[in-house]
C-alpha cells in the first residue's frame, strides 16, 4: 500500500469483510450492525476500536514515501526517479504524463496530501516561486487599508483594467503593456515580469529576483496561501504587508504614466515608495502591538541565582514589534560571585516573537564564544524556546529549525553548557537591555563595567555590583 494507489472499490470491499467479522454472530445468521463502520473507526480513546480507514491509510503511506523523496533527494532511489519523470522541475512540481507507470501515478497522487500543508519556508530565495509557491505568511492576513485589500481582490479575480483585459472586452485596441510595449499586459505582466517591475521587487524590501520561467497565474499562488494552525495572525503580517504594498505601488505607478502622461516608471521612486508606505503602516499600530509575552513560569518574588563555581550565567530575551518587523535583544553575562561580566544590546529583524528570542539566544551563544568562555549557562524566561534548544518537543514550530541547528552547533564550542527556563522577575536586568535595543541603530558591548542606567536594576537583585559613582 505504500507504492501502488488502490481503488476505492477495493479498499471498501476489505473494509466490509472486516465489518462482517465485527457485526456478526455466526456465519449463516442474519447481521446486525450494533455499532456503525465509522464509530468503529473511531480511536480508543474516543470510544471506538481504531479500525484504519483503507483508502485514507494507503494514501498517508504514500504520503510519506512521497516525503522521502522531498527530503532525500541524493538517493539512489530518487535520483532514479528524477531521471525518468522530473528532470528539468522539482518533484512537487512534475506533472503527470502519459506514460506514467502505475507507482508514479500512485506517488502523485500522496503527493497532493503533501501539498495541502506544505509551505516554503524562505532562506535565500534562489528556488522559491514568488506567485506559485506556498509561503508560510499569508497576504490576505495583511495589515493593510481596505482599498489596498480591494486591490488585491480585484487581481486575484482578473479584475484589474490592463490593457489586455480591455481589448478582450472589445473596449480598446491595443493589448501590449504599454510601457514595455513587447509582451501583451497580462496581470502576471503587470506585476511580476515587466522589466522596470523586476527592478523594483529587486530593489525593495523583499529583494526578490523574479523568476520568469516559474511565473504561473497571478492567483494560483495566493489561492494555496493557507496557513491556518501554522502560525499566530501577528507572525504573518509583516512580509504579507510587504507583498501587498509592492504590488499596489507598482499598479499605481503604471496608472501615473498611462493616464496622466508622466515619464517612463522609475524604479528607484518606486522603491522609494515602497518603503514609505510600508513603515507608515508599522507606525500606526507600533506602540499598541508590541507584544512582550512572557511564555515561561509565572513570576515568583525569587532572584536571580548564581551559577556554580567557574560557571558564566548568560541571561537573554528580546521583544519583537508585529508591524515594524524590529526586535531588540539583550543579553547579560554574571559569574558565580554574581559580579557583572559583560553585557551587550542588539536591534534586528525578525518574523516572530519566537525567532526574535531564538536569534537573542545564538547572539549569546556566539558571543560567550567571542569572549573566550568555556563554562557557560543560559537562561530566558522563554520555555518555548528552552525545550526546542533542547530538543524535548515532540512536535515543535519546525520554521525554527534551521536556527536551532546553529545554536546546538554553536553549543560544541563550550566544555559545559546548559539551556535552562526562568522567570520573568529573574530576567528584568536582561529586559531593560532589551528596551534600549529598540532605540539603538547598531550594537553595544559592555565588559566589566556595566551602564549607569543597568547598575540600579542589578543592585536589586541583591548582586555585588560597582555603584555609578564609581564608575
């Protein structure tokens, strides 16, 4: 069952001995269906007897076949594949020909289980489809005008009055984009492949090279763009909002040269543009949706603890704005005497809360590394993140994961090291680093001695540190 697709006849058919066994008393007497097929087919824990759906079971197990071969792409096995069906595209991309063998049909079709809940997780961007694949964002989350939304609507529908779809409503003659003046003005056209167009998703924020040979429908990518139970609305929004603008933007652009006669698109204004419009829309629910949860243990009026004997305690944490994009860290390194070893804050761009803490933790790590340290604790008030360092989640957010190897890569740098989860109360010397991030356009390092502005919340925790006077 894990190679060949089975009809549906033929699983119904194995499903209904199986039944007759189950409903029956003995075999020439009339049955009695006490219990319904699908009740049986229910898990125990539920009340049934956890009998597999045939037809759903054969294609989860080729569903997972269909995973190796995503995610073993140098074996043998795969390579063999590849050659007979999909040379020139990926495996999620190969179509079904007309010589297709029984196996390779029956792979395509668990391949569309795959589909349902796969989504590109962006890292360099050279094989990513910007309209075809699915993202792990979602554009119609975006937190965006309502006329901006409409726009997108009217795209996705093929509502847009380009030039194209004007001569096919016989309203007027010419059909070629009229800045190009070489390709009819199709809506993918308009928004991905002009040549000024490439130039500006080049040139913004996103720095996308537009790939022409993989540009499908403009609304075939967004149709797939679901992402429900992936991600919380705020960790979506800020590339959606991105995407969105970049599209508007340049339809607004083309209008200004159709119908009030300006000068050839600049790509450069446009950009210009972009970026404006983008951070006037962060800046409007900034203060409002900074959001600083505390996901580890509830606060308790102990504080901070000092490591054991030649130990450094790292303690980290950052915040992350929804809007913006920006999130600050701060990490803080004490001995086992409690005295200040060295601090330092941070600003960048993340995606999530999550990746802002989990990037504040590899800043840690690489700078205990900096510094020469072989005895190193860390610690946050972040137990989400915590039990990922330390792989103890069964199902765990696998956009971390890429990040999470570079933390556990970096942990071999250290004799003795140890991730462990604290309060909020026991982190506040980090917190107020990490406000100061925010303001900060490049990274500070403190050795030894710590900022005046840091002395009083590090005397609060009891700890032997010098008073500003002396400093």
């Amino acid at each position: 069952m894990g190679i060949f697709k089975f009809p549906k006849s033929f699983c119904q058919q194995l499903e209904q001995e199986i039944a007759k066994f189950w409903w029956g008393q003995k075999q020439d007497e009339t049955k009695v269906h006490w219990i319904s097929w699908a009740t049986l087919g229910l898990p125990k824990k539920q009340g049934g007897m956890g009998f597999r759906d045939f037809n759903d079971f054969n294609s989860a197990l080729l569903a997972r076949q269909c995973w190796r071969l995503i995610t073993e792409p140098n074996s043998q096995w795969a390579q063999l594949w590849k050659a007979r069906y999909f040379q020139k595209c990926s495996f999620l991309e190969a179509k079904k020909c007309g010589c297709a063998s029984w196996a390779w049909a029956s792979l395509l079709e668990g391949r569309e289980i795959i589909l349902q809940g796969a989504r590109w997780q962006i890292l360099n961007c050279r094989q990513a489809k910007l309209w075809m694949d699915c993202w792990i964002p979602s554009l119609h989350n975006a937190e965006v005008p309502p006329k901006i939304k409409n726009f997108l609507w009217r795209a996705t529908h093929g509502r847009l009055p380009t030039t194209f779809a004007l001569h096919k409503r016989k309203i007027a003659g010419a059909r070629l984009c009229p800045i190009c003046q070489a390709h009819e003005e199709f809506v993918e056209h308009l928004l991905l492949s002009c040549p000024w167009v490439e130039l500006v998703w080049f040139g913004g924020p996103l720095n996308y090279e537009i790939d022409k040979q993989g540009i499908t429908t403009f609304n075939e990518r967004l149709l797939k763009c679901t992402t429900d139970g992936l991600q919380t609305k705020e960790e979506k929004e800020h590339i959606s909002c991105i995407i969105v603008v970049t599209c508007r933007i340049i339809w607004k652009t083309r209008n200004r040269f159709v119908f009030f006669y300006q000068c050839i698109p600049q790509p450069l204004l446009a950009i210009k543009t972009i970026f404006s419009q983008v951070e006037e829309l962060t800046a409007l629910n900034n203060r409002r949706n900074v959001r600083r949860p505390c996901d580890g243990p509830s606060p308790n009026p102990a504080s901070w603890t000092a490591p054991e004997a030649h130990v450094i305690k790292v303690n980290f944490d950052a915040t992350w704005s929804a809007f913006s994009g920006k999130a600050g860290a701060g990490l803080i390194a004490r001995n086992t005497n409690g005295e200040f070893v060295g601090a330092k804050c941070l600003s960048f761009h993340a995606e999530s809360t999550i990746m802002a803490k989990a990037t504040a933790g590899f800043e840690g790590c690489k700078w205990a590394s900096e510094l020469g340290l072989s005895e190193v604790y860390f610690e946050s008030d972040s137990k989400e993140l915590i039990e990922n360092v330390k792989g103890n989640i069964k199902r765990g957010r696998w956009s971390l994961d890429p990040l999470l190897s570079i933390i556990r890569e970096c942990n071999f740098n250290f004799s003795n090291y140890n991730w462990a989860c604290t309060s909020r109360k026991n982190n506040e010397a980090v917190d107020h680093l990490v406000l100061q991030a925010l303001s900060r356009s490049s990274p500070e390092v403190w050795v030894s001695r710590p900022p005046t502005s840091l002395v009083y919340v590090l005397n609060r925790d009891g700890l032997p540190c010098p008073h500003p006077a002396s400093i």
